[in-house]
C-alpha cells in the first residue's frame, strides 16, 4: 500500500510540474549509449546470493523547481528507499563509468588495451565533444570514461592524450541523474529519459 502511494505521489508530482527532462525531442535509437563497461567486484566475500540494489542519486538541475526542491529530494529519496528494499540483484559492480560519445556514433569494439575484440568502445578518429552524454543533459566529467580512439581501419587504438578518465561511480548498481525543466514540452507525454 505504502507503494502505491509513493507512485501516485511521484506521478502527481511530475504531472503538477508539467514534465521533466523534456525540453527536446526523444534521441533516435542510435543516439543512445547501450554497452556502458561495468567492472566486476574483485573481492569474493560470504554474502547472500542476491544483495539490495544500491542506487547513486545525481542532481543535475533544480533551478526550476528552487520552491519545491525538498519535496523532490523527499520523494526521490522514500522511492529509492523503496527500490533498495525491494529489488536484489546477484552479480555487483565495482563501478560504473560512462563512456564518451563517438563522432557520427562511429566506434569499434575492442578489448581494454585496444589491439584485439572486446567490447571498450573505441571511437572512430575521435570523440564528440558537442552532444550531451545522457539524455539532454550533461553529466558531470567526474562520471565519464577518457575519450578512447582508433584510426579509420581500427588500428592504432590508444587513449587520447588531453583526455582522463573520471572516476566514475562507486559501489553502486544503477546511476540516476535528476534534472528538472519548467518550459513546455513539444510532446507533452515525455516525463523522463532512462538508458
């Protein structure tokens, strides 16, 4: 019951703000970032087969709701909670690091050190600095991965060297950035991104 009424309170939040993280058009298939690398926990210690979700909370933007940002710190904070409590998950990641959007969403997948198959995202000639990196939104730089290159045939494959790597997040299973806009959407039925 206390979940049902912390879903109808979060719907009723975002339709009574009109909608959030909507201010441009949905990004197309392939402007999304699928394959995000996820390092596996090294340590081996005698936990139950399935632990909490653990969920790292970024805010963004609040600027437009600086009258009701506690409500939705409140609320954002009671629905994790709630996640945390409900959901398990079995296998734990050490971090989750976001990796660099490529120019014309060109990349090879090769593995860490870049000369044989894998799947670390190397772009083709170079990252793209322009687009936003989750949704419309930028993320903080402290969350993304070195912007990681290869030639146009996918050889000579190396880490660039004006680009380093954040740190990325820590001990945690699922990253959500919050940002919240109040102009008007061009379709009203968006209320948040999710990849």
């Amino acid at each position: 019951m206390a979940a049902v009424r912390l879903l109808f309170l979060l719907v009723t939040l975002f339709f009574y703000f009109g909608c959030l993280v909507c201010d441009q058009s949905l990004r197309d298939e392939d402007e999304i970032i699928h394959n995000v690398a996820l390092n596996a926990r090294r340590d081996v210690s005698r936990r139950n087969v399935e632990n909490s979700l653990r969920i790292s909370l970024v805010y963004l933007e609040l600027e437009p709701l600086r009258l009701h940002v506690s409500v939705v710190k409140k609320l954002l904070s009671e629905a994790i909670q709630y996640f945390h409590d409900t959901f398990r998950v079995r296998q734990t990641v050490e971090r989750i690091i976001l990796d660099r959007r490529c120019l014309n969403d060109s990349y090879f997948l090769k593995n860490a050190t870049g000369d044989g198959p894998g799947k670390v995202r190397f772009c083709k000639v170079a990252c793209d600095a322009s687009k936003p990196l989750c949704g419309p939104r930028n993320v903080p730089r402290s969350d993304v991965a070195a912007c990681r290159v290869c030639n146009e045939h996918g050889e000579d494959c190396h880490a660039e060297n004006n680009s380093s790597s954040g740190v990325g997040k820590n001990d945690t299973d699922f990253v959500l950035y919050v940002a919240a806009s109040m102009e008007k959407c061009e379709k009203r039925e968006t209320l948040a991104y999710a990849a």
